[in-house]
C-alpha cells in the first residue's frame, strides 16, 4: 500500500511571524486543503500535518533552507519514489494567483527547492506552483518573499489558494497526469504563457 501512496510537502517558514507571507504559500495551501478535507493537523515527525491511507500531508518545521531533510525522511514511506511526491510552493516567475502543477526542473533560486533537490538527490517530482509575482524594483527577493501579500492581492491570493487545494483533491482521485490539463488550462492563458512556463 505505501507504494500507492503520495506525499504532499506545503513549503514555509513555521511560527506565527512567518504566517502570512508569501513564502509560505505551501503552507497555506495544504492546510487549506486538509481544512477542506476534514483532516486533522497535528504534529507528526519533521512538522506538522496527517498520515493517511492514501497521502502523506506535511508542513515541515525545518524551516525553508532545510525542506529536504522531512522529504528525505518520509519518501520511503512512498515507496521511495519522488514520483508520488508533490511540493507546494511559492513561485516569483510566476504571476501572482497563477498556479501550475509541474514536473521536474531546477530549484530557480528557491531555497526549499534546492534543499530537497540536494538532499534527495533527485527533481524528479512535482510541483505545485502559486505564483506570488515579482518583487517592485528595489525590493530584494527575500524580504518580499518574507513579507506579507498587500490587501489588494488578499482576494486575488485566496482564490489560488482554493483553486490549488482543489487541486490536491484532484492528483488524489485522478492522479497527476489529469490534474496537470485541469489545473494548468485556465480561460486567459495563452499558449506563449504555457511554453514561458512549460
């Protein structure tokens, strides 16, 4: 049975100063999904989150730079195969509110990406995007990674987060391959979009 199970990762920062920023768009996701799904959070090795028949759901408490090490520890328990893995992350290079589910890649400067990338030694998984924009200019990435979303992206952002928890929901009963054409085909999206993000 582990071996049909996957493991959802939610990327963040944990403690109450780090909540609300952009960085922890993972983290957001995948408790609003678990909200959503009537499953408990409580406290499980390397973090916070469930373990289920059919998923492994993890906030890891590592802190961003040191992701990979809850990763490491729980992919044997699906079967050691990062293709049953799922990383919910925070996205600059993509526009604020996009969400994309993606395989494989580089970590793109993302810190948490990079750890599990080198302490799995694998990017063989997938990813679910939210975008959160650039920084304005000026603005260094990591203190606007480590800031708040502005009231006015607030709306703009709850509707990602919902449209990436329904997502889970989806590589849950539909696997991955079919979540990908959902979550990725929306209404304004060009195709010169898709290849800049493929």
């Amino acid at each position: 049975m582990s071996q049909q199970r996957y493991l959802f990762v939610g990327l963040g920062n944990p403690g109450e100063r780090y909540s609300g920023n952009r960085h922890n768009a993972g983290y957001m996701v995948l408790s609003e999904f678990m909200r959503i799904a009537d499953i408990g959070i409580g406290r499980i090795k390397y973090g916070t989150g469930a373990e289920t028949s059919s998923a492994i759901f993890l906030m890891p408490d590592t802190f961003m730079n040191n992701s990979g090490k809850a990763v490491k520890h729980y992919l044997p328990k699906v079967g050691n195969n990062p293709e049953r893995l799922c990383v919910i992350q925070d996205d600059m290079d993509i526009e604020t509110g996009r969400v994309i589910l993606k395989f494989d890649g580089g970590d793109n400067g993302h810190n948490g990406i990079k750890s599990i990338n080198n302490l799995t030694g694998t990017n063989q998984y997938y990813r679910l995007r939210i975008g959160v924009g650039r920084p304005p200019e000026g603005v260094d990435p990591a203190d606007y990674l480590l800031s708040d979303f502005h009231p006015e992206e607030r709306d703009i952002i709850r509707d990602s987060i919902k449209k990436a928890a329904e997502g889970i929901d989806i590589i849950l009963k539909e696997g991955f391959v079919k979540a990908m054409n959902k979550i990725n085909r929306t209404k304004n999206q060009s195709k010169k979009e898709e290849r800049i993000n493929d």
